[in-house]
C-alpha cells in the first residue's frame, strides 16, 4: 500500500468516524432535549395547568333560497298549529255566541223602529 493510499484511507476512516460520533452525539441531544421539555411541560401543567381548549367550531354552511323559503314555511305552519293546540276553544264559542246574539238582538230592535204601531 503506497504513501497516498494509506493517507486518503486513513483520512477517510478518520473522517467518517468523526462524522458518525458527531451524528450520535447530535441526535442524542436532540432526543435529551425533547425530553427535558417534555418533563418541563408536565411540571409546569401541575403547578398551573393550562385551561382546556375550546371546543371546536361547528361548521355552518349557508342554505340555498329554496332550503331558507322551506325552513320559513314550516316555522310559519308550526307555530300556527301550536296556537291552535293551545286555543282556549270553550272561550271562543262563548264569544261567538255573544257577537250572534247581539247581532240577533239588534236585528229585531231595528225591525222594530222601522215598523210603525197601527193607529187604533
């Protein structure tokens, strides 16, 4: 093995040596780092925990005019029908009672102001 070939063979074990303990040593700092924040983390959290997040936002998506007119529609027929179900009916027919006997009563009040007594 000639001078040259000894010294780039040299060089290059030297140098990946030196390139896999730096990688090692490098990715173990990391991994010690990660670790320490970690552990930083839960110890903080259990002097003063962290307030939980918020809930996550529902989606909305916008109806199209026909979905809007239909929503509107059954809105406008449910409420209608909760105002009948709710209806005090027995008050009603009291009431229509009255009006058609005042009407009735006034009926034959006129009829009376308009026929004259006959003269005796």
């Amino acid at each position: 093995m000639g001078f040259t070939t000894g010294l780039l063979g040299g060089f290059t074990l030297t140098t990946s040596l030196l390139y896999l303990s730096l990688s090692l040593h490098t990715r173990n700092r990391v991994q010690q780092a990660s670790l320490l924040q970690q552990q930083s983390l839960i110890l903080n959290n259990v002097v003063e925990p962290l307030p939980p997040p918020p809930p996550p936002a529902s989606r909305e998506v916008q109806a199209g005019l026909w979905e809007t007119a239909k929503d509107r529609w059954n809105a406008e027929l449910e409420g209608n029908v909760r105002k009948l179900q709710h209806m005090d009916w027995d008050g009603v027919r009291i009431r229509m009672e009255e009006g058609v006997s005042a009407v009735w009563r006034r009926a034959f009040e006129k009829g009376r102001e308009v026929v004259p007594d006959p003269p005796k």
